[in-house]
C-alpha cells in the first residue's frame, strides 16, 4: 500500500490534477495485470474513490482503446522471455483506417517509439507478406504490401521489460537499445 500525501514545504505546488493521475494508474493496471489500484481523492467535501483491476493486462488494454470500434479480429496476446528482455504483445484490428500503436518500457511510455516498437513494425509487415505470398493472395509480380496498408486498422500494445534500457533524451521517450 501506498498512500501520498504531498507536503507543501516540499513541493512546489500540491494541486494535482485527478484526472492525469488516474489515467497514468489506469495504463499501469494495465500493464500490470491482475494488480489493483485505487485512488482515493480527499480534497473535497465527498470523497472521490477510482478502482483500476485488469485481469488480463494488455489483452484488456487493446479492448478498452477498441471499445467504440467494430473489430475485426479477436485480440491476439504474445507473451515471452528472450534473454535479458520480457515481452508482452497485444493487438487487434478494428474498421478504422489508422493505426493506435502504444509502447512502454518498464512501464514507462514511450510515446516517440524505439527499437522495440520499430521491430514490431518490421515483424508484422515480414509476417503478413509472407503468409500473403505462401497463401498465393499476392502475386508473385505484385508489390508487397506497405508497413501502412498493414497497420491500418491495428490497435496495439509493445511492452517489453529490460534490465538496463537506454533511452534517448531525458525525457525516456524513445527507447534506443
């Protein structure tokens, strides 16, 4: 359990916005399946209490961003080790016509991408226009298909965990290793 109660001699403002709190909670519940966070706001005259619970982590995570779609597919979940690293892959396609792709590194957001996210890219790009030319639905003279004809409609989420990640500017929003 952990409970914060910011001190004013300490801090320079101790204003918090509930809303970015609970949202940064809610993508770590995510992320960090079968955990439960709550958060109990006691600044006002009632209470304000929020529950964050996800069974299945990032399967559930692809659901929530997908939950005003119509989706194509069920939600696919790769999970595995690889040396140094832990992976945990979910996605799904829905009708849309962009892509939703988020990844975090030790549950850190990296909101401009990095290695991790660029070889998922690679990955399903290879993967699918391999299977369309070994199930004969490309033609040997037609182009494979582009990164964004396959991202189209996809919904994901790239958690990896690293022991020593490196990461580019301070901010950690790129992964560079």
């Amino acid at each position: 359990k952990v409970t914060f109660m910011p001190d004013a001699s300490i801090f320079s403002t101790t204003d918090f916005k509930f809303n970015t709190i609970s949202e940064r909670l809610k993508e770590s519940a995510f992320l960090l399946k079968n955990v439960t966070m709550t958060l109990t706001d006691l600044r006002g005259e009632e209470e304000v209490r929020e529950e964050f619970h996800y069974e299945n982590g990032v399967q559930d995570f692809v659901s929530y961003l997908n939950e005003d779609k119509e989706t194509l597919t069920p939600v696919i979940y790769i999970d595995g080790d690889q040396q140094e690293f832990h992976l945990e892959l979910a996605l799904q396609y829905n009708d849309g016509y962009s892509d939703n792709i988020l990844s975090f590194v030790n549950n850190v957001r990296t909101k401009d991408g990095g290695t991790h996210e660029t070889g998922f890219k690679s990955a399903i790009t290879k993967a699918l226009n391999d299977y369309a030319r070994k199930n004969k639905l490309l033609k040997d003279s037609e182009p494979n298909l582009s990164g964004d004809d396959i991202r189209e409609g996809l919904t994901a989420i790239v958690s990896v965990k690293i022991e020593n990640p490196q990461f580019e500017g301070q901010t950690k929003q790129k992964l560079g290793n």
